[in-house]
C-alpha cells in the first residue's frame, strides 16, 4: 500500500540540514510525497533538492514558502515577486514537480477520492494582537517593530507587480478559491499552504506579533468549505498535529538546526500522513 508523506521548512542551505534532508525516503516505490515550502532562499537550491526528491519518490508536491520568494544578492536568480514565483514553477516543471500551477492530483488509496490541492496564497497581516486590532497596516507593522519582531520578508519578499503583500494575497486567493470549487464534490481534499489556513496554530508563538506574516483571516472556515481531511502547512516550525472543526491540521515543518537539536526527539524531516 503507497503512502503519502509531507515535510516542509528543510532550509538546506542551513549547515546540518542537508545530511537530514538526504535521509528522506520513500517506504514503497509508489509513496508520494508533499513539500510544504521554505527548501531553500536559492533558486538552484530549490530545484536541486526538488529534484533529488522526485528521483527518490513517484510524485512530489511543492508549494512555495517565504523563503523560496526571497530575491537575495547571492542568488543567480535575480527576478522579483510573481516573475521569481513563474520562474521556479517552470524549473519545478523541467523535474517533474507538481506546483499549485499544476492540475490537482488525486490520491485513490484512501477508501475514497482526496484531491491534493498545492496553494499558493501568501498572508495580508489581518492575524494581529489585541493591541494592534483595528490599526493601519502600517501602524501595526510599527507596533511590532517596537517589540522587537520584524519578518525578513520585509526586506526580501517583494510583491512586484503588485503593490503590496495584501494584494498580492488578495489575487492569489481569489485565484485558489476558484480552482477549489471546482474540484467534484464527492471528493474531500488535503489542502496544502506554506501559511497555516486557520490561525489556531499560531497559539505557542512566543512573540505573538509574528502572527501577522503567518496567514489571512480569508481562510478562516477553507477547511470546512473544501471539504479538507487534512490541512498541511509548515512556516512556524512548531510541529505538531492540531485539530479544528473535527479537521486534522498537520504542521511538518523540519525547522533550523538550532530548533530540532533541541527536541528531544531530534530532527524529524518526513511526516507520514496516509
């Protein structure tokens, strides 16, 4: 019987990362296997490991992450926002993987149809603090910079052509809920964001104005609209399984070295979630 796995956050380029991300391994020549976004800052990186992934599992899904949407000095990819976005899509092409540009593909080994659907959907700062409720975005951007916590896609995740992360967010929702209506509606799904869809799972944050750069307030109810049996993201390196509305949430995140070393249990790179 195939499996479906998941991970995300691998962040190769982070030294002790890369010999825990080579230890990710099929079970069975049929597992597929889903990459919640965050594999690296780089694009030949990215592709890279994608593609070391493919070779290894017969199917992979990616979704970006920040990460992946960083155009940095020391990238030979120079392009910004949606061009960067287009970019890695066509090389995720040229290796075989899946992207939210893709048609969705259908698991059939779990007693009934789940559509994977890969979505690409960014964050428009509506997650706030009590404190910064009702604010302009600009003022609340201010308020968490004044305790100390500022996202570094504030200097590198650039929404170009778009004229902010919000719009940006707005068009890739409108996108995203169009595909998902149309799956069939005998068909339940797994939803996968880099972004959490719900914000309980921000909870443990330590700094809760961080919250803001981890998802919308648009997909609040998505996992019960689209029929999700599972809801996979990463980006919060707080891995765990979650529950909300009787909906399973699974954050897969790897996370930095610095993070897993300090878990008991150590590095986990690879979730098994059928």
């Amino acid at each position: 019987m195939p499996h479906l796995f998941a991970t995300s956050d691998l962040h190769v380029t982070h030294d002790g990362n890369a010999p825990v991300v080579d230890t990710i391994r099929p079970e069975t020549p049929e597992d597929w296997l889903i990459v919640a976004g965050d594999v690296a800052e780089r694009v030949p990186a990215i592709i890279d490991t994608l593609a070391m992934l493919r070779e290894r599992f017969a199917k992979v899904v990616w979704v970006p992450g920040n990460h992946e949407l960083w155009t940095t000095k020391d990238d030979p990819v120079q392009a910004r926002g949606q061009a960067r976005y287009e970019e890695i899509v066509r090389r995720c092409r040229t290796v075989d993987v899946l992207t939210p540009e893709d048609e969705y593909a259908v698991w059939e080994h779990a007693g009934h149809p789940l559509t994977i659907a890969p979505l690409f959907l960014l964050y428009d700062y509506t997650w706030r603090t009590p404190q910064a409720e009702g604010l302009p975005v600009a003022e609340a951007l201010e308020q968490a910079k004044d305790a100390g916590v500022v996202c570094t896609d504030e200097f590198f995740l650039h929404p170009d052509p778009y004229p902010s992360r919000s719009e940006w967010c707005a068009r890739r929702l409108k996108i995203s809920g169009e595909r998902l209506s149309a799956v069939p509606a005998d068909h339940r799904t797994i939803l996968v964001s880099h972004w959490p869809l719900h914000r309980h799972p921000t909870a443990p944050l330590y700094w809760p104005e961080f919250a803001m750069w981890c998802g919308t307030e648009e997909t609040a109810d998505w996992h019960l609209r689209y029929r999700a049996e599972i809801a996979v993201y990463g980006h919060l390196h707080i891995p765990r399984t979650t529950h909300q509305d009787g909906v399973r949430f699974e954050e897969v995140s790897l996370g930095y070295p610095r993070e897993w070393r300090r878990r008991t249990r150590g590095a986990v790179p690879l979730r098994r979630l059928l």
